[in-house]
C-alpha cells in the first residue's frame, strides 16, 4: 500500500491518503503542465514563500510597484480577435496587478456553511492558506501584493506568488503561485497553485474572452487533463499523486463597465451555488504596505 509521511499533522494525512487511494499516480514529466511548488508540513503563508525563495535560489523582489499576474497577456495566447476584443482595462488589471487595490464582497450558500467552518477548523487558520471568511460581507478592503521570485544572476521573473489577505485584519487568505501552462488539448490556461503540506490544491483557469471584452476563467472540465480542480500530493517514497475534483466548477469573469474593473467568481459543487466572491478593483495610486517582509 502507498503511504504519505506518517510525521506530520494528522487532518494533513488523511487528507494526503485519500489523494492516494482514489487518485491517480503520475508521472513528473507526462505531467510537468500540472506541476508546481510543493509546501512543507509546519505552515504555508508567508512562510512558504521565503522557503521556496530559498530552496530554488531565487531573490525575492523588493519593488512593489509594476508587477502582474501576467508578465504579457500575450502569454494566454489568444487569437488577434480575441486580444483586440479584451477590455484594454483588463489588460492593464493583469499585466500590472500591484498597482490595484481589491474590495471583497463574500456570498455563502447556507447549506454548504458548514464546510467552510470544517475547513476553517481543520486547515485554513493554522496553513494561512484558503483561510476564506465564514460571514458575508461587504466590500471589505483586502491587503493585495504580488511577489516575484527572481534569478540571481538574470533578474528573470521565475516565480509570481500573489498573497492576499484582509488589511483590518492583516489575515492571510490566499498565498497562491500563478503561471500559465499548455493542458493537453493545447490550450493554454492560467494556472494558480495553492500549496499545501506535501502537496498542493491547484485550479487551472481556461480563459475566454466575452462579448463585451470581459475575460471569463472557466474550470469546468471532465477528466484529468482538463481545465478544473486537482489534488497533488508526494508520498513518502517520492511518487506524485492527483486526484481531479470534476464536481468542483469555477468561474471567474474580470470586466470593466464605465471605467471601473469588477471581478465576479461563483465556485459550485455537483451544480449547487457554494460560494461567490465580487471584487471591486480600483488602481491604487498611494501603495499599501508590503505583506512580507524578505528574507
């Protein structure tokens, strides 16, 4: 039988063993598009960052000004019709995120409650990490920054990490990786890595462009290989597993109407409404405060 590391938090071994037993084993290289860093057992947050800054040698960049999600839109790969139909507003959103300041209004589906207090208890607080609020709420300001790992030697952008959490607070919510990768079919797709202990939650986002020049990111597909929701954990012999979640859907459609950017995100399971997020994105001409200190 495949075992994951026995010496770590017990909820993170189970959690680690299910992957296992009704997952897949994956090859590294077959599976390189589905990849990315990996957390430690005792803590993600702004700990991991540092960590992982340290494990590939990279710099941690101190500008705070300037830097996106995307390097270039030009990475998604959209056809000529596609680009030139994409709110140039959008655009500007993507390419130069740290200059934006969010606003997170937060929607529960009351049945499905209880699990964000069971993930909240089990894993959220004490990871820092998919530490979503339990009230609705509205517009409540969010600290955003993004973080780029950089080569020592080229100052090329290796890694982009963007760590968000509520500025009243100073809580964490999200410490996400965010690159683009080429699934299977060919389509290229964003992908955003949650790391986890010896392992990671990742979604990856197959962008459409609408008809009013707003960006949809879709992960809805059916099978491993698709855009959608993936387990990824190492056992304690090295080999990876995944496990596609194909009744978790998401759905992130990034607009701009009369010169204000919003972003609307609905996550469903089987079809049921659990969880909305709106954003409401406004360029931050007086910076706030760095979340994270360097190293």
């Amino acid at each position: 039988m495949w075992l994951t590391l026995i010496q770590q938090n017990f909820q993170d071994w189970v959690t680690q063993q299910w992957v296992i037993l009704f997952g897949k084993k994956i090859n590294a290289q077959e599976y390189k598009w589905l990849l990315g860093p990996f957390g430690n057992a005792n803590g993600i947050g702004k700990t991991f960052i540092n960590q992982l800054a340290e494990n590939e040698n990279l710099l941690i960049s101190t500008s705070i000004k300037n830097k996106g999600l995307l390097e270039s839109i030009e990475q998604l790969k959209l056809s000529s019709s596609e680009k030139n139909k994409l709110s140039k507003k959008v655009i500007e959103f993507y390419e130069n995120t740290s200059n934006y300041k969010l606003y997170l209004t937060t929607r529960w589906s009351p049945i499905f409650l209880v699990f964000g207090y069971l993930l909240k208890f089990l894993f959220s607080k004490r990871l820092e990490q998919l530490n979503i609020p339990l009230r609705n709420n509205n517009s409540q300001e969010m600290n955003s920054e993004i973080i780029q790992l950089t080569d020592k030697t080229t100052e090329k952008v290796k890694r982009t990490i963007w760590l968000r959490g509520f500025k009243q607070t100073n809580q964490i919510i999200y410490s996400g990786v965010y690159e683009t990768c080429k699934i299977p079919n060919g389509k290229v797709c964003i992908k955003a890595i949650f790391p986890l202990p010896n392992g990671s939650a990742t979604v990856i986002l197959q962008p459409i462009v609408g008809e009013n020049g707003e960006l949809i990111l879709k992960s809805a597909g059916r099978k491993i290989g698709d855009s959608g929701f993936y387990f990824i954990v190492k056992d304690k012999n090295g080999n990876l597993w995944t496990k596609f979640i194909q009744s978790f859907k998401d759905n992130l459609t990034v607009s701009s109407e009369n010169g204000k950017i919003t972003a609307n995100q609905k996550l469903t399971f089987y079809g049921l409404h659990v969880l909305s997020f709106k954003y409401e994105i406004k360029n931050d001409t007086q910076h706030q405060q760095p979340l994270l200190k360097p190293f």
